[in-house]
C-alpha cells in the first residue's frame, strides 16, 4: 500500500524525495553508493525533506560496520544496520513491516552487536563480548535482537560466516580448510555440514558449479 521510489545513486534519490509531498516513510540504502556515503544520503534526506530523526532506515552492507558508523548512526535512532544478504528476502519484508510500524527508536544495543559480530566473525565470540559491546546484560540483548532482526544472535552470526564463505569461495583459490577458518569456523567438517545445511550444497559443490558461482 506503499509508492517506492528506486534509485542507483544518492543524487537521484535525493532528487526523487525533493518531489515528493512529503518525508520518506522508510529509506532502504547501501552503506557505500556510487556517489556518495549512505550515510550521507540518509544526513541530507533528513535536511531536505524535514524528516523525522526517528525516521525508519536500513542501511546495508556487504563490508560490516566500524565504531565510526555507529557514532555516525547515533543521530538517527530510527536507523538499523544490516548486513546484505543475511536476512531472507521475506524475512527482510518483515523486519521493514515492523520497522514502520515502530513507536520507538530501534534499539541501540542491537545495532552495536549487529556492528560487533559484522567486526568480529572471524574470531571466536562469546554471548558476554557481544553484550558487552553493546552495553546491556546477554539475556536483555537476547530477546532485544531476536525482537528487532527477527533471528537469535548465533543465527545472525552463523548466517554472515556462510555468505562470507560463499563470497571467498566465488573469489578465490584457497582451500575449503582455509576458507573455514577465514570465516570464523576451525573444524572443516562441522563448517561442510552448516553450509550445506544453509546453502543445500557441500562447499566443493558450490565452488564447483553452486547457484550463484
């Protein structure tokens, strides 16, 4: 029940929401577009169109986040990041629903443990340095991301190790041993088994001849 504008670059998106009536009920963007930074997108919609500092956005990456793209997603307590491809594309259908139906800002301590894990996959994580970097308890944060992203914390994680390994698989020539540990997994046959759990092929499969290779 909604118009959407598409856009390839910031300049025209920003040239689509100066002809609009109003602001932008959600802004979906990549972090890095063609011509500018997505964080500097969503800055001067915010100043053109008068939006709402709680104005629902999902800013996409395929490279993670940094401390300073939290700092710079502060003013914007609307704002959730995300790593591309993670969610399903009904799964992301839902967390926009719900992103526009919130009454309240999006949880700050879920987008710095999405932020964490995106920093920190190839290490091996625990529940408390995630919840700590996020500033709550493990338990809170928990229920707060499950909430927001609509999968548990380890989901999350599990599920950007594997589209990680995808892309080093597409990429590369390295061995599957060392894909593995690339992607934060150290045993090579409990990764083949959670890849093909999450993908339906082996990852010499994949590589081989796997959709998307």
């Amino acid at each position: 029940g909604r118009t959407v504008r598409a856009a390839a670059d910031g300049t025209t998106a920003l040239a689509l929401l100066a002809e609009d009536a109003g602001p932008p009920a959600l802004i979906v963007t990549d972090r890095v577009l063609p011509d500018m930074d997505g964080f500097d997108l969503v800055d001067q919609a915010r100043d053109l169109t008068g939006a709402p500092a709680a104005t629902p956005v999902l800013l996409l990456s395929d490279d993670g986040f940094t401390a300073a793209d939290l700092r710079r997603a502060e003013p914007h307590p609307g704002l959730v990041l995300l790593g591309r491809q993670v969610l399903s594309a009904a799964e992301t259908a839902v967390l926009l629903t719900t992103m526009t139906q919130r009454t309240e800002p999006a949880p700050a301590p879920v987008r710095a443990a999405l932020a964490y894990l995106e920093a920190h996959y190839r290490q091996h994580i625990t529940r408390w340095q995630v919840a700590q970097a996020a500033g709550t308890s493990e338990d809170h944060l928990g229920r707060l991301f499950h909430r927001e992203i609509g999968l548990t914390l380890w989901e999350y994680l599990t599920r950007l190790r594997i589209r990680r390994a995808m892309a080093r698989l597409r990429t590369s020539d390295d061995t599957i041993q060392t894909v593995a540990r690339a992607v934060g997994f150290h045993d090579r046959a409990y990764f083949t088994r959670v890849f093909r759990r999450h993908t339906g092929h082996t990852p010499h499969a994949y590589r081989e001849g796997g959709p998307g290779s």
